[in-house]
C-alpha cells in the first residue's frame, strides 16, 4: 500500500507530502495516512482560495500544565512556514531581535524575517523552552539569506530591566545594532473573576507583556539607527475586551497606548512604531492556559469560524518592518479572522 507521511515535527515539514512504499524508519510523531483514506482536516494546511470560508476547525483535546508552553508537544504542530510565501530580499542587511522568537508566532517572524534576508536574534526561557529554541535555530540557519549572519538565540527572563540590557548588550556585541525590534514575548493565566487574581500574578503578568516592552525599548533604541523599527505585539482582546483574561487583556491594552505612545515620541528620530493585535492564533500559549475543551473549540468564535495559524500573522510584521510601510507609525494590524474591531 502507498502511504503519505504528514505532521513531522521538522520546521519545513509543511512543504513536503511525501510518498512511499517501504516504511522504514517512521519519524518521530509522524502519522502514516494511506492516500486511500482523505487527509485529516487538522494537517490540511489552509488553501489560499478557501481559507476565508466559515468551515469551523476543532483541535484534538490538550492540556499542558506549565507556562510558558511548549510547542513541539502540540498536536498539531503550529505552521510557521508555508511555500506559498515568496520572499524578495525586503530585510536585507538588517539586524533584527525578536523577543519570544521560539515558538508560535515569533517563531513565524523569524523564519520570514531570516527569508528576507535579515540577521535574526531571539529570546527565549531557559530550561523551559530549550528544544523549541534548538528547533527555530535550525530552521533559521536553513533559511537565512542574502548574506545575513547566522542567527542566535538568547535565553532570558524579560521582566527585568537588566535582563533586558544584557540581552540588548549581547546582540549588539554579535551583530553592532538592532535595526527591528520584535516585542512579542508574553503569558497568560485563565481567571473567572477579578478576586482570583493575586498580585503575584498579576506582577508576573505585567512584567512580561509590558514592562518588558518598555525595557526591551528602552535599551534597543541606544543603539538605533533612523530608519530603525519597534514591532509591537498586542492582541484582539485590547479591543474587545476578555472576561477570564483580565490581567492579560488590560496589558494588551497598554500595550497600544505604548506603542502610539511612543510613535509620537520616537518619529523625529526616524524611528517608527507599531504594532499587531493577532486574533486566536494556534500557538503554545493556548494549551497552556485554557481547559482541553475550550482548546478544542479554540478560535471558533470568529467569523472565519477557526483560529490562524502563525504563518498567516508573521508577513504583517514583515510589512513593518520593511520598506513598505515608511509611512506607516502608531498604527496597529489587525490579521484576527474577521472580528471588526474600529481600532
């Protein structure tokens, strides 16, 4: 019988449908499907001429009981590449550091950043996210173009203003400046009234969603250049608010006043500001924070009636962060499958 391997856990796996008659050696967390039977709707990748349909998408059930959430034990695995996007050198010669850049959309941002011809550096937490790290490093040393430096990835608690220096201090140190900075890294904890928040959590919350943006600005920006760019990543819920994420969604918030905010304060530098406010994307951070069956059901609530997958996000940040969008600052993307937001 003639199978077709899908869902390997390898960065360009999504490129690659495979036929084959001897089985040999099957690769960790691949699944043999006969061609006989259809493809799985959760390994389809979605078709650029249908994937604004309203066709409701479930996940199979998960829990994952640490923060932050790993993304190689996800099921599916998150797509943070896709062949049908055509780089065209739009970051060559830049430097750019991405905070979160392990997983999930960080991860999408590097590849496509790396795609472009871009240096790429990212963060990440230690002895935590290490095999995800390990993973978009190796994606990243396949992609990189154009003459672009091999990337590194730093491992760092970002809510810490010194913590923040030292990562800024160790990229500039490898590479000479920051030309983008990525401000993406965040956490989350599902709580269904205010009193259930506690204030450990609610500093722990804080410090990584904003503070961190603030550091992480603060420190890039001594060693900018006019021309350079600050990406910021919010979220829908800024918006529209969210009941059991209170703390998250008041961050997300502050988020978008911070990045107007600074936009006004940065623009006579040369300096532009924004940011992306993603709706539900399939990303660690959700089975880390939400229940196995409201994971199942994730992003089902959009008019697109499915969550988006990270390479769906990341050409927004690459808009940003290019040539493209010189007059474009305090602005904010809104890639959130459907939700009308006036914002």
């Amino acid at each position: 019988m003639v199978y077709r391997l899908t869902g390997i856990l390898s960065p360009r796996s999504a490129k690659f449908l495979t036929t084959f008659s001897t089985l040999g050696v099957r690769p960790n967390n691949a699944v043999l499907i006969p061609f006989s039977s259809p493809l799985p709707l959760r390994f389809r990748r979605p078709d650029l001429k249908t994937m604004a349909t309203t066709q409701e998408r479930k996940f199979p059930s998960q829990k994952q009981e640490t923060q932050p959430g790993k993304e190689h034990v996800m099921d599916p695995t998150p797509q943070s590449t896709t062949p049908d996007y055509k780089p065209s050198g739009k970051l060559q010669g830049k430097v750019a550091l991405v905070t979160g850049g392990d997983s999930g959309i960080g991860r999408a941002v590097c590849h496509c950043f790396a795609l472009e011809g871009a240096t790429v550096a990212f963060t990440y937490v230690k002895s935590q996210e290490e095999k995800d790290a390990r993973d978009t490093l190796d994606m990243l040393k396949r992609a990189k173009s154009g003459g672009a430096r091999d990337p590194i990835s730093v491992p760092a608690d970002l809510g810490y203003e010194d913590n923040c220096r030292k990562v800024v201090d160790e990229v500039v140190a490898a590479y000479g400046r920051v030309d983008v900075l990525v401000n993406n890294a965040a956490e989350q904890q599902e709580r269904h009234t205010v009193e259930d928040i506690s204030e450990d959590q609610l500093d722990r919350v804080f410090r990584t969603n904003i503070f961190a943006y603030f550091f992480m600005a603060k420190w890039c920006l001594k060693h900018m250049q006019p021309g350079g760019v600050i990406i910021n990543t919010t979220s829908v819920t800024a918006y529209k608010g969210s009941p059991s994420l209170l703390d998250y969604s008041s961050t997300k918030g502050a988020i978008v006043t911070f990045t107007r905010s600074l936009a006004l304060q940065q623009v006579e530098r040369g300096i532009r500001v924004n940011g992306v406010a993603p709706g539900p994307v399939w990303t660690p951070l959700i089975p880390a924070s939400f229940s196995p069956e409201k994971t199942k059901k994730f992003g089902s609530e959009v008019p697109m009636k499915r969550a988006g997958q990270p390479n769906e996000i990341a050409p927004c940040y690459v808009f940003l962060a290019s040539g493209d969008s010189t007059y474009f600052t305090g602005q904010i993307l809104h890639p959130n499958g459907g939700t009308i937001v006036n914002g």
